[in-house]
C-alpha cells in the first residue's frame, strides 16, 4: 500500500492528530466534570451553541433537572454553567469535525481513484467505527442521565478505548502507507511489541475505570497506597469480583502494578533491541510513569491528569511504531530467507 500517493498519507496524519486532540479533550471534559453539561443529543442541529440570555437560561433549566445539577450543582448560575458547557461543546463540535475531515476526503480521494484497492475496506471500517464512537459517547452521556450523577465508568472505558483503538488504526495506516525500507524481519521484536500494546489496552482501561469511580482521589502517596502496600478494603464489595470494576482501590491498586509491569516490559523491550525506535518507547514509558506519580501525589490535577493520558497515548504509539517496523509488509520476501519464502507483516 505503500504506492499511494502522499496527499492521502498526509491526509490521514491529520485525522490522527485530530483524534489525539479529541482523547486530550475528553480527557479535560471528564476531570472537569463538564460531560454531563449537554443533556440532549442533537447530532445535526446541536453544532450551534445557545444565542441569546433566554437560550442560556433554557440550556440551564435543562441541566438543572438533570442528577448533576438537581445533585451536585444546583446553584449554578449561567456563567458557572458557561464555564462547564463550553468544553463539552467544544468535545462535540470536535467529533463533529474529525467526521467531516475524515468522510468528505475520503469520498474526494474514492471518486478519483487514488485510494488503494487493499487500503478501502480499512478506511470503510474506520468510517464506521467512527459513526459507532459517537452513539457510544451518547450512550455514555445518558448514562448519567437517568438517576446518577456521573457517567458509568464501564461505558467511559469503552468510549475511551475505542477512540483509541481508532487512533491507533489510523497511526497503523499511516505506517503503512510510509516507507517500507524502515523495516526488518524480527517477529520475536513485533510479538512483544504487540503483548506490550495490549497491556497499555488494559491499562488504560483501568485509568478509565478510575476516572469514572474518581479513585485517583482515594489514595495520593507513592510508592505505597495511604501507607499500604495492599491497602485495606479491596475486597469490600459483594460478590467478590465485583471489586476489580467497582471499587475504587482495587482499581487504582490494579492500575498501579500494571502500569510498573509495562514499564518493566518496555524496558526489557530495548534491552533486547536497542533501536532508536524502542530507545523513544523507553523514554516514553519513563515519562508515562513520571506522570501518573504527579498525578496521583498532587491529588490528581487536572492539567497532569490529562498529560498523562495524552501520555499514555504517545507511548501507544511508540509501541506501535517498534511493532510495525519488526514486520516486513505483506508479500514481499525476506532478504535472510529465499525469495520464495513470503513473510507476513
């Protein structure tokens, strides 16, 4: 695939750094409690923000009969409700856009052939699954909606990993369509890479389930959790293995050590090959755990807390790259090998 022309490569860097923009901003619009602000889903009039004082008093009666409001924010007047309908607007209005930007090129790019037989069906399904993101993030809005006043952390986790399994398919994409001279056959290489990339997949799913129960807040000392090194009340709930989804000291106690687990994992990566590109995932990993300790220790600050799940999505990538460059592309054969021995990438 890699005979496409540039336009449509360069095309795809584009959305993939609009969907890493969109994981940030998800990532603000959660730790602001701003996702709940917008209590109806308008997907085609909703790109037009309240126009007057009687459509922001509106807006906020709306918000108002909500749990969030009716609970947490009762007293809320118009500016204070401004300040958290405005990122939720944007996280919107964001999505919005990514589909345009992916959909009306890919049409263009389509109708004048410039899109690669093999390359079509992959875009179709990113297409779709872009669709899907949305009436996901819906489902997770209404979630909060009905008698709670947050969002279910199951349905935030699933929001969250799907944005970035669409982010990392787009990066994969963009790989291939790049410079096939960069990679080497090293299948041992490509299979811990990808071990690792499903462990930062779980992780992360655990970070999301954190979120949604607020346990970052519970315990904010490191190395240990409050003083423990397994803290008390990890199995409080009933039944048992409720815990490791709904309480929140499990869940932070899980995201702790599967977090040092992957850095191990990423160090021993570069220690069995030391490439520039594992050199970047060490560094990446390094500054990953860097992060969630500040975020923990700090009580989890906002600005850190989104850092560091922009980081956890850099050193996805990094993962990324390492695999992709450990695979030669598809059909073409390896040169330590005869040249009817086709390899797999």
């Amino acid at each position: 695939m890699h005979t496409a022309s540039p336009s449509l490569r360069n095309w795809l860097i584009v959305v993939a750094g609009m969907i890493f923009f969109m994981i940030v901003l998800g990532a603000l619009t959660r730790l602001t409690e701003s996702g709940l602000s917008m209590v109806e889903w308008k997907p085609v009039t909703g790109v037009l923000p309240p126009m007057s004082d009687a459509a922001w008093q509106a807006e906020l009666q709306k918000y108002l009969s909500s749990p969030q409001g009716r609970l947490v924010n009762r007293t809320f007047t118009v500016p204070e409700f401004q300040q958290i309908f405005w990122l939720e607007f944007l996280h919107r209005l964001w999505g919005r856009m990514i589909g345009v930007v992916f959909a009306v090129p890919l049409a263009w790019f389509w109708l004048r052939g410039q899109v690669p037989a093999p390359l079509k069906p992959r875009l179709l399904i990113m297409l779709v699954l872009g669709g899907l993101q949305g009436v996901l993030g819906w489902a997770m809005v209404a979630s909060g909606l009905v008698d709670r006043p947050s969002v279910s952390q199951y349905r935030l986790a699933a929001h969250l990993i799907l944005a970035v399994v669409l982010y990392a398919y787009s990066v994969w994409l963009i790989l291939e369509l790049g410079d096939p001279g960069v990679r080497r056959d090293d299948p041992k290489t490509a299979r811990k890479a990808g071990a690792l990339i499903g462990l930062v997949l779980i992780v992360m799913t655990f970070g999301a389930f954190m979120a949604g129960l607020r346990a970052g807040w519970s315990h904010n000392t490191f190395p240990t959790m409050s003083g423990y090194w397994i803290p008390p009340g990890m199995f409080d709930l009933s039944p048992w293995w409720t815990n490791f989804f709904e309480n929140g000291t499990t869940i932070q106690f899980i995201h702790r050590w599967l977090a040092k687990l992957l850095v191990l994992g990423v160090l021993a990566l570069l220690i069995r090959a030391r490439r520039p590109e594992t050199y970047v995932a060490a560094a990446m990993a390094l500054v990953q755990m860097s992060l969630g300790i500040a975020t923990i220790l700090t009580g989890v600050d906002i600005t850190l807390a989104a850092m560091h799940q922009a980081g956890a999505v850099l050193l996805l990538t990094t993962l990324i790259v390492v695999r992709h460059r450990a695979l030669l592309p598809r059909s073409v054969p390896s040169p330590a090998r005869p040249a009817s021995a086709m390899v797999r990438g």
